[in-house]
C-alpha cells in the first residue's frame, strides 16, 4: 500500500535555495584549499580559469556523492515497500524513468528490492 503523500516541491524552494547555498559554500572551501600557487608572474585569467576547473572538479565530486546518496536511498524505499511509481514521483521523473535508473531494484511481483551489488560480478 503507497505511504502518505508527500510535496513535490519544498515550500517555496526552501530547500533547494538551502542546498545550493551550503554546496556553493563547500566547492568554494574545497577548491581554494586545494589549488596550488601558480608558479612564475601572476596571470589573471590562467588563475580564474584554474580556479574554475578546480571548482568544476569539486562540484563533480559533489554530484557523484549525492548521486550515490540518492541510490542508497532508492534502495532504502524499495525495501520498505515503494515501487517504481513512488520512487520516481520522488525524484521528479515517470516510473519507466525509475525503472531505468535502478533496473532490477523492484520486483513485479511483490515489490521487494533486488539484491543490491555494490561490486560488479566476475564473469
């Protein structure tokens, strides 16, 4: 039986100004901790242009993070009883979208979660 709606969208975008926020805030410490002093005379837009690329690698680091977050939690609601169509309601995507993006994670039957590898199997 489906659980209790839920909204769509955080009052406002509360949650997404929020985030954006706290993200920017994180790649911005974690990039200016880790770019080497460039070597020889200052070059103005060779720094920005290495800031940025730091900062880009940074916030891919960020969205494979929350990427893996975003399985771990995938799996925790297949387990507690979510299909295809509740999972993808929660991530703003259809249901085939959801089956896509977590093939095998519920079954057809009774809705229980595959078996969750964190390892690809060895032919």
């Amino acid at each position: 039986m489906p659980g209790p709606p839920f909204p769509s969208r955080p009052p406002g975008g509360e949650t997404a100004a929020l985030v954006t926020q706290v993200v920017d805030e994180l790649a911005r410490r974690l990039a200016g901790g880790n770019v080497p002093a460039p070597e020889g005379p200052p070059d103005i837009a060779g720094d920005a242009r290495h800031h940025a690329l730091v900062r880009l690698r940074v916030l891919a680091g960020v969205k494979q993070a929350v990427r893996h977050l975003e399985d771990q939690a995938a799996h925790a609601a297949a387990a507690g009883g979510a299909g295809y169509p509740e999972i993808g309601r929660a991530v703003s995507m259809t249901r085939q979208g959801a089956r896509r993006r977590w093939p095998g994670l519920v079954t057809n039957s009774r809705h229980l979660p595959a078996p969750h590898r964190s390892t690809p199997r060895s032919p």
